[in-house]
C-alpha cells in the first residue's frame, strides 16, 4: 500500500479495536475481506476515514444485524451527483450552489453509510449508491435498496465543522 492508504488503513483499524472494546467485544487481529474488515463470528462493524481521521462503530451482530458509518471531511464535486443520486433525488441539488454541493455530501455520505451497511446482507445485487433510497426522517434519513428487498435502516447524522458524520443500524 502507498504509505497514506497504509496510514489511514492502520488508524481505521485502531478505531474499529477501540470500538469493540466500547461495545464489551474483543477481536483478535482483523483481517480484511476486500475492502471490508473480515470480523470474527457474532460482530457487526463499519469504518470510515477521511482527511487521516478514522471512525468505527461496532456491537454485537445478534443485537445489530449489520451496521454502516461514513465519515466525510471535504466536498464532492457536483459532477459526482450522477454517480449518487437517482432521477427523483437531483431536484434536492438546486438552489444556491453552496447548499447544493453541502446537500450532495450530505446525500453522498448517508447513502455511503447505508450501502456499507447493506452491502453485507444484500450482496453483490447492490451495486451502488444510486441503489439506495433515502426518505428523510426527524434525525437523518430511512434508506433501504431499491432493487432487492433488505433491511429499513435508520441513518443518522453529526454535522462536522468540516464534513458530516453518518451511521446506519436496522429500523425498530
């Protein structure tokens, strides 16, 4: 790995190991399965990292099925809106251009947390994050994949002075 992929691999790592000992788990060494953490029998977890900063949410898998965090510290360009949102969802991008490019990241980093969250217990039938549908909701958003059923995960937000913060876990 480059040596910034490595850092940011080592420092999700260290995150996803102290949040299994905040949840009363305990993980021997995490191997990875693709871009995912290969987590040992009875553990549900999701890392993120941006800007050399890591988050982990993690808990046992007979209370949370399957989990999902985004952690964003910067923008997306408004060309990636194509990439994130179906047909229905671009009307959120308009107005002023500002709003717009907060309001895709904040789209992009919610549907980010739910596709990692989905991805597990769906597979390879979710193929992306124009796969997801969001409904907003009091605190964040409901969001499940449009073209297989799958869990209704709740999906909630920090707002960040430089991004935003999301994690899904199952509805109810």
């Amino acid at each position: 790995m480059p040596p910034r992929r490595r850092a940011d691999f080592l420092t999700g790592r260290s995150a996803l190991h102290r949040a299994l000992r905040v949840a009363g788990l305990a993980a021997g060494a995490v191997l990875c399965d693709g871009p995912r953490p290969l987590l040992p029998e009875g553990i549900s977890a999701s890392i993120s990292h941006s800007g050399g900063v890591a988050v982990a949410v993690a808990g046992p898998s007979e209370q949370f099925r399957t989990l999902g965090v985004d952690l964003e510290l910067g923008g997306l360009p408004q060309e990636a809106a194509h990439l994130v949102l179906r047909g229905p969802e671009t009307r959120l991008l308009r107005g002023a251009p500002d709003a717009a490019a907060q309001r895709l990241l904040t789209l992009y980093s919610a549907k980010e947390a739910a596709f990692k969250a989905l991805s597990p217990v769906i597979g390879p039938e979710l193929l992306g994050l124009r796969d997801i549908r969001l409904e907003a909701s009091a605190d964040g958003y409901l969001a499940q994949a449009t073209r297989r059923p799958g869990p209704l995960l709740h999906v909630s937000t920090r707002q960040l002075p430089q991004g935003v913060l999301y994690w899904a876990v199952p509805q109810g």
